[in-house]
C-alpha cells in the first residue's frame, strides 16, 4: 500500500455510505493501518445528499480535513451524478466507482471530462440477490477495496465476518447475506 490513500463517498442519507466508511476503517484499522472515517453533515435527512471519507495509511494520519483531492470515489447513488459534482478534485491516477446497472461508457459522459478510471457495479441487483433487499454498502465496499487493492481480499473478508458477528450477533441470518454480497462483488468488479 502507498503511503495514503484517500476515498470519497457520495450517497444519500439513509443509503449506507456513512456506516460503509465507518466500516471500512474499522476493519482496515484491525489489519494494522491508521485509519480515519468520518461523514460530512449538512442537511441530515433521509435522501439529501451525504459525503463521507475515509483516509487509510501505513503510517500516523496527522491530517485532519476534509478530503478535496481524493484517489477514488464512491458513488452510492447515481442520481447524484447530475446534482452533485463528484470528480471535483478525483485524481487521475485512481478512480470513481459507481454503483449503477449501467457501463463505465454509458456513465462516462456524466462525469465532467474525468479522463481517469470509471468502475461500475449493480450493488442494487447483489444486495437483492444476496439480501433479499436493497443495501448498496456492503457491495460498495468491498468494490472499493477490490479496485484501490488497498487490502488483502481474503484479510478483509475476514475482518468483515468478524465485524459482522460482532454487530449482529443477535440477527446472525443476516451475515451470511452480507458476506455473500461482500464476495460477489469481488466476482462481479474487473
């Protein structure tokens, strides 16, 4: 892993994207790395637009900001692409990731001239098939870790069943669910 990596989410409130940040430097804080999570508050209502970040390192994170020129971008909802401007200062070099049933080409001309990486997964088809209903974070996260490969797969799917059995111990069908979303993902991202 580089010295810092920086990811952006955008989704709206009520979608998971706060809990998939939290989530995210949970488990990378358990494989040893500094870590931060931490959503951005504005209006909290369910469906306005929310913005979280998460900032993972080999080394002490002394910053303290929030992220304006992030390596990748997680799009929860692709409404968002037309309201808000979601490449705003996405390097080059990383990505965006976009949770659609549409091609990175069909999603392409939505992104402001982004000439960087455009993933695209169906979290809503996985959550359904795998869940039974629709919840984007697990998909969405395990597709950031899969296209930024700032964890070993295997090493976050472990910490995701441990963090999984830890918060629902008292709903344990819904950890296999998740898991099962969780590795799909890994199956469906290139």
């Amino acid at each position: 892993m580089k010295q810092l990596t920086e990811i952006r989410w955008h989704g709206r409130g009520g979608q998971g994207a706060k809990t998939a940040a939290l989530l995210l430097a949970d488990v990378a804080f358990s494989t040893g790395m500094y870590v931060q999570g931490f959503p951005e508050y504005g209006p909290e209502r369910m469906g306005a637009p929310i913005t979280a970040y998460n900032r993972l390192s080999d080394q002490e994170v002394r910053v303290h900001s929030n992220i304006y020129y992030p390596d990748y971008v997680v799009v929860v909802d692709e409404t968002l692409l037309e309201s808000v401007d979601v490449t705003a200062g996405l390097k080059k070099e990383g990505a965006i990731i976009v949770n659609t049933p549409k091609s990175a080409d069909e999603i392409r001309p939505l992104l402001k001239g982004y000439e960087g990486k455009v993933v695209t997964v169906d979290a809503r088809k996985i959550s359904v098939e795998a869940l039974g209903r629709y919840f984007p974070n697990s998909p969405m996260l395990a597709a950031v870790v899969k296209v930024s490969g700032i964890m070993d797969e295997q090493k976050f799917l472990d910490e995701m069943e441990a963090s999984y059995k830890h918060k629902f111990a008292h709903k344990p069908q819904v950890i296999e669910g998740n898991m099962n979303a969780l590795k799909m993902t890994f199956a469906e991202v290139e």
